[in-house]
C-alpha cells in the first residue's frame, strides 16, 4: 500500500509539472503574439468534441488550445515530450490535426536547434518559439527575431573552410596554428588555406592574432562552434557516382549512418572519395548505374575519416535533407550521441 502510495503521489507531481509547463508555454507564446500584433489574445483548452477524431497516441502526446488571432481560430499544439519528435514528425502530426478539428494548427517549441530551422520550414511545419521567432504561413507570420550577431557574407562555407571546422571538432585543436601548419596538416595549397582562413575570420568563427605569420583561434568550441557553424554549412557531396567495384573508399552516406545507429543498412552499398580519387579511377565510375553509390566530396573524406568511415559530423550534413522519415530520426540520434 505504502509503494502504492508513493507511485500515486509521484505521477501525480509529474503530470502537475507538465500541466505548469504547459500553462507556462502557452501563456508565453500568446504574450509573444499579443506584443508582435498588439492586439489581445486569449488562449482556451480546445473543446473535446473539437479533438474526437484525433488518434489516441497524438491526444497523449500534445496539449492543445484554440487561440482567436484577428478573427481566425488556430489550434495551437503543444508537445508532451518535444524531443521526440523530428521535423517530418511534426509535419505529419499537423496534417493530422489540421484534417481533424478543421483548423489551422501551429506548434508552440520551447526552444529550436538552429540546424532544425531549415528542416521545419521545408517541411511546411507551423511553429512558434516565444521571444525568438514565428513561422506560422497558416496565419500569413513570419518573425525572425534572433540575437544580432556579426554580419555575415550570403554565400555558403567554402568547403575547405568547412572541413577546418570539422577538423578542429572531431579530430584535433588548431588553435594556435599557423597557414603552414595547416597546410601539412591538410595538404592543401598555402593559398587554398589562406582563403579558408579569410573568410572563417570575416564570418566571425574564428579570430586572428600575430603579427608576420598569423595564428588562428575558434571564437568558440564543442556544440556552441557547431551551432554558430552549422548555418553557414553545406552537404559535402559534389556530384554522385556508380561503380560494380571500389578498392578504395570511406563507408558514407545510409550505409554509414546503419552502421552508427540502429538504421538498416542500405541494399546499395555506399562509399565517398575524394576529387582526385575520382580522376584516379574515372574509367570505373558510371553517372547512372552500378552496384556501390560512390558520393564524390568537396573535400578529402581521409581527412576526418572513422574507423574506415566518414566522420558523423559530415555525414549528418550530407543527409540532413534526406526525404526519408527513417533518415531524419537517425540524424538526429547521430547528432545527440556526439560527445562534444
């Protein structure tokens, strides 16, 4: 009776915890709206006949209230357990709502990784985040409002670039070192470097000190260095390939990531090289057909490789648009389980 007890008065503290939460949540989304609109907003818990036809898994795992926002009603949905859920997830869940109480539906997000924004709005999915950003096509918002931070140029990393910040999270610090030693380090042209090196310090990644021979520093390091970088980042894929035969090659792409996480691996076996690898063995390589995908990089695969495998950061980046639910899930286990 005792364990009986205590188990009751438990469940009861976490579904108190989550009910505040949930109030907390709402009441600073309408806050956020009612300051971007200047008008009034009242927020109510959605009527159940309104929620009948919603499954019984999407009912337990959202809370959801009607908002009246200049004269329309939208459902606003908020998570039970946010981090479950990846961006197709979440696009396949407003559909359903949308479809079952007739109204437009936007998400309430208590917070967004940066890498996830691209991923939301290509999925069409509705979201707020209170005090940072509203994208929500289905009421004609949009709001980005995000810390001011230094002006950056439009154009992607370039891949050498990004393969310096790669480098420097995955596989050793470069903090302190010099054009030349970048160079051995990568064996790339000194002017090659030298345009990397140029154009992380103009975009604020990293900065630079020294007089004569320049030394370089990451304005910030781990998870914070990716989330500042990861914007600015690009799949590493330049072009694909097919080939009946590899001797040589990194394992990538959905072989890589089955390998990483509980993902099956693919039928077609899948390998990266580099450019010069790819003139080396061009007589094997076939734009349409053959029995390994081989993904041609941007940069040297060798460079970051794991165990005989392309490292995760630039696998998650070359499958971080994957159409594939199964993908999304996985990438975003791949990115958790980084120890940074």
């Amino acid at each position: 009776m005792l364990v009986q007890f205590i188990t009751c008065i438990f469940a009861h503290n976490i579904l108190y915890d989550i009910l505040c939460n949930m109030e907390y949540n709402i009441r600073k989304a309408t806050e956020f709206l009612e300051e971007f609109l200047a008008v009034d907003i009242k927020a109510r818990i959605l009527p159940a006949d309104m929620t009948k036809g919603i499954p019984f898994a999407l009912l337990h795992a959202y809370s959801f209230y009607s908002i009246n926002v200049q004269g329309r009603t939208v459902v606003f949905s908020l998570a039970h357990n946010p981090d479950n859920c990846t961006p197709s997830q979440l696009a396949k869940h407003q559909r359903i709502i949308a479809e079952k109480t007739t109204l437009p539906n936007v998400f309430v997000l208590s917070s967004v990784e940066s890498y996830n924004l691209k991923r939301l709005t290509k999925a069409g999915v509705n979201f707020i985040v209170p005090g940072r950003i509203i994208y929500a096509p289905c009421m004609m918002l949009l709001l980005r409002n995000l810390p001011n931070s230094r002006k950056v140029t439009k154009e992607e990393m370039p891949p050498v670039a990004q393969l310096l910040v790669l480098y420097h999270l995955q596989r050793d610090c470069l903090n302190g070192c010099d054009a030349y030693r970048l160079t051995d380090t990568t064996g790339m042209a000194y002017t090659t470097i030298i345009k990397a090196i140029k154009w992380l310090e103009t975009n604020g990644i990293i900065t630079l000190s020294g007089t004569k021979q320049k030394t370089l520093t990451f304005v910030s390091e781990g998870e914070a260095l990716w989330q500042k970088a990861f914007p600015l980042m690009s799949s590493p894929i330049e072009r694909i390939r097919y080939a009946d035969e590899m001797a040589t090659g990194l394992i990538a792409g959905e072989t890589a990531l089955g390998a990483f996480t509980m993902l099956a691996e693919p039928a077609m076996p899948v390998v990266a090289i580099s450019k010069p690898a790819a003139k080396g063995c061009e007589r094997l390589l076939d734009k349409h057909s053959g029995d390994i995908k081989v993904e041609i990089w941007k940069y040297n695969p060798a460079l970051l490789a794991e165990d005989g495998k392309v490292d995760r950061l630039s696998l998650f980046l070359s499958l971080k648009d994957s159409t594939d639910e199964r993908v999304q899930m996985e990438c975003d286990t791949l990115l958790k389980e980084i120890k940074w």
